[in-house]
C-alpha cells in the first residue's frame, strides 16, 4: 500500500538589517537602507512606512536619491522591487519629520521569504 506525506515547505527566514542602525536619527537628505544578501534571492522587497504595521495604501514608487525622485508617503507604504541590497531613499522635506518603520524580505526557489525583523529610524529637518 502506498503512502503518501504532503510535508510544508519551509519558509527562509528574512534578511538580517544593517542600515539605518535600529533608533537612528537620519537627517536631510537621503536615507540608506541595507541588509544581508541572500544566496537564494531573486530580489527583495523593502517596505518603508511610518506605520508600525505597515499599514495603508501599499504604492510602488522609485524614490531613489537621483535628481527628480520622489519622496515617499506619510500615509501609505512604499514597497519596492529592488535586485541588490541596499536602496537610497530621498528624504528632503520636513513634513515627513518623524519615526519610520522598514522591513525586507526576499523572492528566490518560488517562494516569498519572511518578512526581516521590522526596525524604526527618526528622520528630522
């Protein structure tokens, strides 16, 4: 008799987070983010809001640090598709003065890893 064993796949835990150190004070006019590269990654997602939760409208945007790029939401979650391991976020007015959250994860083997540890930084103008 033949049996079959249906066993879960085992998700790969997040990337480790480098920068912004965990409580930094960042100030005008860009932030870098950077973590620990995964051998299995395609590419990551970083998503960066000031919502704990990450909360709210989920937008894609690059708001990378070149001339003309944007800045993000106060009210929604940047998520972004990046193929290395790190990203500069431009960060220029002071309406976005306060604490912020972020968090990666990687896409690689068909799979979503899960989600790195969240941490926060205070930006201030």
């Amino acid at each position: 008799q033949l049996q079959t064993f249906n066993t879960p796949a085992t998700q790969q835990p997040g990337p480790g987070l480098l920068l912004p150190a965990a409580n930094a004070q960042v100030g005008c006019c860009s932030v870098n983010f950077s973590w620990n590269q995964s051998v299995y990654a395609e590419y990551y997602v970083l998503q960066v809001s000031t919502s704990s939760a990450f909360d709210g409208t989920v937008y894609q945007r690059d708001a990378g640090c070149t001339f003309g790029g944007s800045t993000p939401s106060t009210t929604g979650v940047l998520s972004n598709m990046i193929y290395g391991n790190t990203y500069c976020m431009k960060m220029d007015n002071a309406t976005l003065n306060g604490t912020w959250y972020w968090r990666v994860r990687f896409f690689g083997t068909g799979a979503f890893s899960a989600w790195s540890d969240t941490r926060s930084f205070t930006f201030g103008m």
